[in-house]
C-alpha cells in the first residue's frame, strides 16, 4: 500500500528515511547531478548534466562506472528513459554503503568524459 510505504518514508525517524535523506543530499552535492527526493519509493532518478560530461549514451556511463569503480547503476534507457540524462539507483543500502558508493561516483564524474 502507498499509504504505508509514504508513511515509512516521510516518519522523520529510522534507517529508510536517513538513508533517503543521506542519498538526496549526496548525489545533489555531485557538481553536475541533480535529484528530486522520492515519496514512496525505495529508488531514485538522478539527473545528468550530460553537456558537462559530454554523455551521449547512458548505457555505456553506467558500464564505464561499473569497470572502473565496481559500483551497479542502472541507466535510464533501461527503463525506457529516452535521453542519456538519467540512471537509477536503490536506497536500501546502509548509509555507510551509500557512501563509499556515492564517493566512488563523484570521484568517478570528476575526470569523466565520454
């Protein structure tokens, strides 16, 4: 029910809503990211500056960060995104997990360009 996974999320209190929070906070801080917070779902659509990054296929941004710092992310065309501007991520994690993970990426869109 709707109701009730809004309710885990938005309670100000509890591992679900700190790791939304850590996650929203994280990825809107990476310079060329953007998200909007989720409602009532466990994942997330971050937005790509894909002109910053010169990104012209998501797929191949999601395989390149797999390769080179052993992170899954799913891009947007999986999903049946049409431009290369988005991936999805899971906020299940622990946030320590969302962060070494989250770092890993910064550290990746530092240098990235496709």
């Amino acid at each position: 029910n709707n109701v009730v996974l809004y309710t885990l999320i938005s309670t100000e209190c509890g591992r679900i809503y700190e790791q939304r929070e850590f996650m929203y906070k994280a990825i809107n801080d990476i310079p060329g990211l953007s998200v909007v917070k989720p409602k009532a779902a466990f994942y997330a659509f971050p937005k790509i500056d894909v002109k910053k990054f010169n990104i012209t296929n998501d797929e191949k941004f999601a395989y390149d960060f797999l390769k080179e710092k052993k992170v899954l992310l799913v891009h947007g065309g999986g999903f049946n995104w049409k431009q290369p501007d988005h991936f999805r991520i899971v906020y299940l994690p622990r946030v320590e997990v969302l962060d070494e993970a989250l770092g890993k990426l910064g550290e990746f869109l530092q240098t990235y360009r496709q």
